[in-house]
C-alpha cells in the first residue's frame, strides 16, 4: 500500500497541529514536607512525646517538651496544617477566633486570666501568652500563632515564665 501525497500532508498537519489541541491543566496541592524544629530552652529538657494525627482538613502533630526531673512540667505545642487552605485574611481571623474561644473557654471552666504578655518572635511576629490559674491552684500558659499561611503552633505550658517565653522567642523551623 502507498501513502498518498494526501495522506503525508494530513499527516504533517496531525503532528504539527497535535501539540496545540492538548489541554495543560493546573491546580494548586500542598505538599508537606519534614523540617527540622529547634528551640532555645534551658538545660534539663528533652521532648518527650511526639504523636501525628491527619484528617481531610488538617495534619496536626503534638510535641511535648518536658522538664527532664519532672515530667508533669511541660509544653505541649500543637502544630496544625490548614489543608482548606484559608485565604490569609480569614486564617489571621481563624486563629483570633480560636485564640478568643480557647481563653472564654478556660474561664468557663473557672480558670482565671491572671496575666498576658506580647512576645515577639525571632521572625518579628508578636505572639500573646495569657496566663491563667484554675480553682484549684494550678497554673498555665496559653498562646497560638501563625508560622505562615498554611500553619500555626498552639502552646499549653506549665513551666515556669521564662522557659515559656524562651520557647515562643526562639522556636524555629528549618528545611
């Protein structure tokens, strides 16, 4: 069977216009990637727990730092994925929203708000720590903040002021 001079030009056609009729198609994913976490915190302590939890919205992963005399003295930081991908605004207004209902929270459970301070962290962003103290005596720190668009640290810590701040101050995040 012989191609015909038709046939050939057809062809030539096929293979030029072939590229132009497929379809590039995008889309934005988010990709999780390991980083290594560092802090500045006193000697005598070491993380002690370390636990992944995933969802269709989240990934979050617990972090215990603790007092290496004492176990009961701790930080826990809850560092959370936000896979929906919130636009900036409403992330910055999720976590006001979340930081405000942690805080009217413990107060419904009759712990009080003894104290806060503003914190800036080694990237410049201020971070608040409140302070409270439970009907029965027992004291503890809470603060939440961003790392960037997609992530935020949660930290509930009941070890002394300085530590804790050390913790907000100096936490890092390396690739």
């Amino acid at each position: 069977m012989s191609i015909t001079n038709e046939s050939k030009a057809l062809l030539v056609l096929c293979i030029v216009l072939l590229p132009g009729c497929m379809a590039t198609l995008e889309t934005n994913v988010i990709l999780t990637k390991s980083c290594n976490l560092s802090m500045e915190i006193g000697s005598g302590f070491n993380i002690s727990c370390c636990s992944t939890e995933t969802s269709s919205k989240s990934v979050k992963q617990t972090i215990v730092v603790a007092d290496s005399k004492d176990q009961n003295r701790n930080a826990s930081l809850v560092i959370s994925s936000d896979i929906i991908k919130l636009t900036p605004e409403k992330f910055s207004k999720f976590l006001n929203l979340v930081e405000n209902s942690t805080v009217n929270f413990y107060e419904l459970m009759e712990c009080a708000e003894v104290g806060k301070q503003t914190i800036t962290t080694g990237n410049g962003q201020n971070v608040t720590i409140h302070e409270f103290k439970s009907a029965n005596g027992f004291c503890f720190d809470f603060a939440i903040w961003g790392i960037d668009d997609l992530n935020l640290i949660m930290m509930i810590s009941n070890l002394d002021q300085e530590n804790t701040t050390k913790i907000v101050k100096t936490l890092k995040f390396k690739s």
